[in-house]
C-alpha cells in the first residue's frame, strides 16, 4: 500500500512537472534558511553546557550607578578573589582570572634557545593568569601534569596541545614539559603542564595558563592592582562554584559584606552606588553589559528574530504549496471519484496527497542540503567562527532534518489533503466539479493565504529601508567634529615617552600630513572611558565623567569648535580642562563663558576649566550627549590628519608608507597598525549593518517565494481560462486587455496585502527606531516605495505568463476540449 501511493506520488509529480519543480524551489528556500538558522542558533545555545554542576557557576560582576547613570562591568577589585578563599564559607570554588596587562597579546619566544636564531610569537591571544582550581572548574584532559600542582609554583605556565605544538613544533608534548618561554622578554617560565584543547563551544577560550603566584613575585603586582581595593581594571575576572544548597542570594549579600570590609569608604551616598552580583554562566555568551577581555557574544533579540525569520519562510513556502495543491484540484476531480466508487476511503485518500507532499518536500530538503554550504559561505560575515555543516558528526542536524520534513510535509499537504479527498464521486464523475476562478470556499482559502505572503514581504521591504535610513542618518549626521581622513595608531604603552615625542615631531615634518596628535581614545571611538570628576565649588555636586586628553593638537586634528576660552596647552601631565556644554550645564553654567576659571577636583587635584567645546558625540547616536571633559596631555594613541587624498590615493599611501618607516625605526619589535577613524565609527553601527543585511535578503528571499507562488496561481489560471482568452482574441480582445484581466485580481491581492503590512510596518518600525536618541523619520516615501517595489516585481511575475497566454494562438486554445 504505501509503496502505491509512492508510485502515484511520482507519476503526478511527472505529469506536473512546472508547479512541482516550483513547490521544490519554495519548500527549498523556506527549508535552506531554516537549516541554516537551526545551524548558527544551535551552535549559540550550545555554549557553556559541558561544565559539571554549571547551574552553581557564577561570574562576580560590577552594577553602578553615578548620579543616576547606570553603569555594569566585568572587572572587579583585585584582591576579592584570595578575600573569598580566606573568609567566605559555602564556595566550593574560587577561581580568579587576570588578562596579561597592556593590550592583554604579550610576544612570546622560546628561552635558553642558544643552538638557533631566536623564533619570536608576537600578539599571542588567550593568556591568562590563573589558579589550580580552574582545572576543577573547567575539566580538562591532561596529557602531562597535574591540575593540583601545575601552576602551584611562581613561573609556571600550563599550555594546550595547540600551542604547545605552535612553540615546540619539533618536540613531542610530553618532552616539551620543563622548557622555558620568555614572555616580553623578561617574563621567564617553565612549561609545567599540557592539556588537550577544549572541543567544547565555551567563552573559556584562554591556550595558556599562568600561576597566579607569578603576579606577586613580579612587578606585575603593581599593574594589576593586587592589593587595591577602592579601583578595578579590565583585566580582573573571578568565577565562583557556589556549594550545594547555596543561593545565589546569599553568596551576593556575603561578597558585598566582604568588599565593605575590606573598604570601608565603598559605602556610596544616595547619588553614587557600587554593589558586585553574581552572573550565571548561562548568560555569559549572551550579555552584553558585562562583555569581557576580547569575548566573543551572542544576542538574543538577534537569535530569537533569526528564528522568527525562518518560521516565515517556511510558512510562506508553505501557503504556496496549499495555494498550488487546491488550484490543481478540479483536475484530480475524476481521479478522485473513481477511487472512491471503487472503495477508497477519506483516510487513504488523505494519506495518499500526504505521501505526495512527502516526496515534494524530501526532494526539497535534498536541495537545501545542497544549498546550505553555499549560503554559509555567502554569510560568512555572520557566521560563528568554527560552525559547519558535518552530517557525519552532527548528528542531530539529520534528526532535525527529518523531524521538518513531516512537519512540513503536515502543515502543507494536510489541508489540500482534505479539500482533495473531500469531493463527492458523483459530482467528480458527472464533471460538476469545476475550477473556481473567482468566488468559491478554495478560492478565498487561496486569496487568504496569498494576501497573506505579500503582508510579510511587504513588511520586511518596509523594515529593510527604515534601517537603511536610520544608517545613513547615523553616518552622515553632523557629529560635532571632522571623520575623513584620519587615521589612528597607537604605540607600546610600556616603552620609553621620549619616544613617543620624537616619533610626533617626525610625523609633524612629514609633507603628506596636515597635523598629528598623541593623545587618548578619538572623539566617537568604540572605546570609553570614564572618571568621577568634583566640581571644587560644590563638594556635593560630582558627575560620572567621559575622559578624554590629548596635546594642544587634538582639538585642532578633530577640528572641535571651542565655544568659550582658549584650547589646552602643551604639557605632559593634567593641569586643566575642556569640558562640553552638557557637562556645562549640568554644573548650573547657562553661558559657556560662565565656566571658565572654575576648578574641577580629579584625582585630589583642582584643575582649572579653560574652555568649553561645542557638543559632540562621543559615542553612537544610540545614546545621548553626556558631560564629557578633556584634559591636556600627552598619550599612547596618535591622531594623523592626512593631506588631500590625491590622485589614486597616492598622497594618503605615501603618508602611511612614511608613518609606517618612523614607527618602525622606534619600536622595530612591535607591528604597525593603524584604523580610519570614519571605519571605526562606521565598525559602531555593526549591528545596524547586519540587522539590515539579514533584512535585505530576508525581504529577497520572501519576494521570491511569494512570486514564485504568484507565478504557480497564473500558470494554473490562465490554464484554467485557456477558452476565454481564445475566444476574447477572436472576438478582437487587444493583447493588453487580456493581460489586465488576467492580473487584476492578483494587483488587488498584492494592494491588500501593502494596506495590512503598512501599520504593522510603521508600529514595529516606531518601537525599533525608540532606542536611538538621534533617529531619522518614519518618512511617507518609504511606505509608497514598499508599494511600488511590490507592484512591481508582482508585475513582472505575472506578465511572465499572462503575455505567453496573450499571445498564444487562438485556434489552438479553442481546439481543445
């Protein structure tokens, strides 16, 4: 029996070949996007799970709140970590982690290597400083030592396989155990372990691990701030196993006891709050507030709309096969009723179209199997580094595969199923079964479903041009201070600053560059910074601050307008300020000049305010203005305005070629590298970028499933009315006429569908562009562009047919009968 209805499944898909092939391409699509999505979500969801006991796993973070600003942080005090061990109870692990300090990617070479010329490893990532116990956190293979005396010592470095292969390529991993590794030249330790790599999805990415004991026996002490408990730095982490029967409430309320302990004067006032809370594991791929050291995220509203995306496709890929299935059905009509009277039942025949729509959909899932190494490929730009498609060990991708197929296979054949099987043999065999071209049951069922398509097509064009607008307002917005044609770099912050200063005045005399800087992060960077700041006049009046400095230049290469008094002079340490007009006014000054000659209070110092700039945005148009203040002084990071670009660029290639030559002749160890500031802000907008990239081929993807469907509806229409347009072109119908019939009722499906989408459009729209304090219009044109683009690919799609109908000759459209 059921390889019968195989066999029928087959030969109807022969004798339809055109509307099969095109219910494969719109199952295909639908199918394609939802593996591929299944793919990027699975693999996201999949991190952290291996972790034994992870449910009782929590990372110490920071929540703040500076006069009404909140604030969050993964860095926490130093010390905390060893304070946790000696004075808590009910934590079953304590495990602190520090990045290497600086730009946390040391050079590492081998030690002692006399025989052969020295093999340097430059911007070495995933190092950290840790304790044993996060062996017991993390479990890991060892393939020599131990994870109770590993990193016990001073000096001692556990590696992974990986890297112990990259340092020691010669050497097998059990003989590399007890060689030395210099890290920054004078950073001598022994290898003291090998484990395997972690074939997990994990943020715990680090590939070597050094013995937090090294930190007290070096100056590293100091930079890490080991004994400082009223300040944190970026590089401090502490993970946390609480023990069975711990609460995460408890444990918080014990830790921030602990931290007022050890620093009384924590206790903040009523504007001005600190407090640590305990972060689960689950949530570290995926928040944002407490982004760490060079960690990779992921993000819900981003992974839940990739699934939203997918769920449309299909159903749209869905509604077309239905839409398709019961256009067909007054063909299978006489097929119908002679199964009948010769004694099939509903249920057979249910099973039977059910059977077909199985063939259809598995042969589309073999297409999107086909297609899915392609668009990971095209989308490699959103993909997660290390997801594949590898159905010999991924498993349940061919579980997932077969489990949407039937569903597929139900939601699309089930209700043709029933309309099909549902036709009384008596009518089917006295041909009383007819086409409904116009006002019966299967055709509103047909019009719904197609108003349906447009209504998310048309949304998603509507969607795509608001983001692409909010974009381009973004970009090309007046930020308060010049972007083109500045570059940035930045030099080793551990090296001599006599360096530094002969490297600007080099760079001053170049005949490529109009003004160079050195300073801190540029106006609008990725990279923030931030600074309580007293004004000396009112001790209760002090503001969570955005810091910048920079030489007098900076305000010159940047080309921010002073509204009031003078530019910062040339010095080497703080000694005034330029603060904006927001933190102007906050501090109670209507006038800019009002300002001038007050003294802020930083670090314990009065520092005289002696100018006020224009506003300008330091960070995304996300957020707002907020009071920001720029110090006089010299910094690690360069500011190069460039000369026109010139022919070809050649101005802008020789002015980096002769940057590149100076930075060379002073840091010869170090690699040059440098940004455009317009890229950096541009890299501030990334996922504005990609919502609209998603957008835009979600939208491609919806028109072309809704069109494909458009196209089958035409097809079987003008099928349908081959008689009509026969005897209209004998009776002298113009090729024009018929097609405007043969459309009309689909241009007014497609009209319907724009005036549903239009408010849902604008609605969602509104929400999205509500999180942006500088945004762009939710203009008219927007939504009479989604209409005419609409129109107009629903156009060309039906003229594919409805001309080829036109045109056809009359005499053999009113021969057949």
């Amino acid at each position: 029996m059921i390889k019968n209805y195989f066999i029928v499944a087959i030969r109807n898909f022969r004798r339809n070949k055109v509307l099969s092939l095109i219910n494969i391409l719109g199952l295909s699509i639908g199918i394609s996007a939802a593996l591929v999505i299944f793919l990027i979500v699975y693999f996201e969801f999949s991190y952290d799970r291996f972790e034994p006991d992870r449910d009782r796993i929590f990372r110490i973070v920071l929540d703040a709140n500076f006069g009404g600003v909140p604030g969050h942080s993964s860095a926490i005090p130093a010390p905390l970590g060893e304070a946790i061990k000696k004075d808590l109870t009910g934590i079953e692990l304590t495990v602190p982690v520090f990045n290497f300090p600086g730009d946390g990617t040391p050079t590492v070479s081998i030690a002692g290597n006399k025989n052969s010329k020295e093999v340097k490893f430059k911007h070495q990532k995933d190092i950290i400083f840790t304790n044993a116990q996060y062996f017991q956190l993390i479990p890991y293979t060892w393939i020599d030592g131990s994870a109770e005396h590993a990193i016990e010592n001073a000096f001692t470095v556990v590696l992974t396989e990986t890297r112990a292969h990259q340092y020691f390529p010669n050497s097998s991993l059990r003989d590399i155990v007890g060689k030395q590794l210099a890290y920054n030249h004078d950073l001598r330790l022994t290898v003291s372990g090998i484990v395997r790599d972690l074939n997990e999805n994990t943020s715990f990415s680090a590939k070597e691990f050094i013995s937090i004991p090294t930190i007290l026996n070096t100056d590293l002490k100091d930079r890490l701030m080991m004994t400082v408990w009223n300040d944190w730095m970026a590089y401090t982490h502490i993970f946390i196993k609480l023990s069975p029967g711990n609460t995460k409430q408890t444990a918080e309320k014990q830790i921030n006891n602990l931290w007022n302990r050890y620093d009384p004067k924590n206790q903040k006032d009523y504007q001005n709050s600190v407090s640590l809370v305990l972060q689960p594991l689950k949530d570290l791929h995926f928040d944002a507030n407490y982004a760490g050291f060079g960690q990779r995220l992921a993000n819900y509203t981003t992974l839940y709309s990739l699934l939203a995306i997918a769920v449309f496709l299909l159903i749209l890929a869905c509604i077309n096969f239905i839409n398709l299935s019961t256009a067909q059905a007054s063909y299978r009509a006489k097929e119908i009723g002679i199964r009948k009277t010769m004694g099939s039942s509903k249920k057979q025949l249910v099973t039977q179209f059910l059977a077909e729509t199985l063939l259809i959909t598995s042969m589309a899932t073999l297409v999107s199997i086909l297609l899915t190494p392609f668009i990971l490929q095209t989308f490699s730009q959103f993909i997660p580094e290390g997801l594949e498609l590898n159905l010999h060990r991924q498993p349940y991708i061919i579980a997932f595969l077969i489990l949407l197929t039937i569903l597929v296979s139900f939601l699309a054949g089930l209700y043709p199923a029933l309309v099909l099987s549902g036709y009384s043999p008596v009518m089917t065999l006295k041909n009383q079964v007819h086409v409904s071209t116009g006002q019966g049951r299967s055709a509103w069922v047909r019009k719904t479903l197609t108003v349906s398509q447009f209504v998310v097509a048309q949304f998603f064009i509507i969607g795509t041009l608001i983001v692409s607008k909010q974009i381009h307002f973004s970009m090309n917005q007046d930020l308060g201070f010049r972007k083109d044609a500045i570059i940035n770099f930045e030099t080793p912050q551990d090296t001599s600053a006599n360096n530094g200063i002969k490297l600007l005045n080099e760079l001053n005399a170049i005949p490529e560059i109009e003004l160079a800087s050195s300073g801190f992060f540029s106006p609008g960077g990725t990279s923030v910074a931030f600074a309580n700041i007293k004004y000396a006049g009112k001790e209760d009046l002090k503001d969570q601050v955005q810091l910048r400095w920079g030489d007098s230049n900076y305000i010159k290469v940047y080309q921010i307008k002073i509204l009031a008094g003078r530019n910062v002079q040339k010095t080497d340490s703080f000694q005034e300020f330029l603060i904006n007009e927001t933190y102007a006014r906050e501090l109670g000054f209507n006038r800019p000049e009002d300002a001038l000659n007050k003294l802020l209070n930083f670090n314990g110092k009065n520092l005289p305010i002696v100018g006020v700039m224009k506003d300008f945005h330091e960070q995304s148009t996300r957020a707002p203005i907020g009071p920001l203040a720029l110090a006089g002084g010299r910094g690690s990071i360069f500011h190069i305005l460039l000369k026109s670009k010139g022919e070809h660029g050649k101005v802008w290639q020789s002015a980096i070629s002769k940057i590149q030559k100076s930075y060379s002749h002073f840091y010869p160890e170090e690699e040059f590298t440098y940004s455009f500031v317009d890229d950096n802000l541009a890299r501030l907008y990334t996922d504005e970028q990609n919502i609209s990239q998603i957008l835009t081929w979600s939208t491609g993807l919806t028109i072309l499933i809704s069109c494909l469907g458009l196209l089958g509806m035409v097809i079987y229409v003008t099928n349908a009315r081959t008689k009509e347009i026969g005897v209209r072109k004998v009776l002298g119908a113009p090729v024009a006429h018929i097609v405007f019939i043969l459309s009309r009722d689909f241009i007014k499906l497609v009209l319907l569908g724009f005036l549903i989408s239009a408010p849902l459009a604008w609605w969602a729209s509104y929400k999205w562009l509500a999180g942006y304090t500088y945004r762009t219009q939710i203009s008219w044109w927007i939504f009479l562009l989604s209409a005419v683009l609409i129109l107009l690919f629903a156009f060309i799609t039906l003229s594919i047919q409805t001309l080829r109908a036109a045109l056809a000759n009359p005499v053999k459209s009113l021969r057949t009968d």
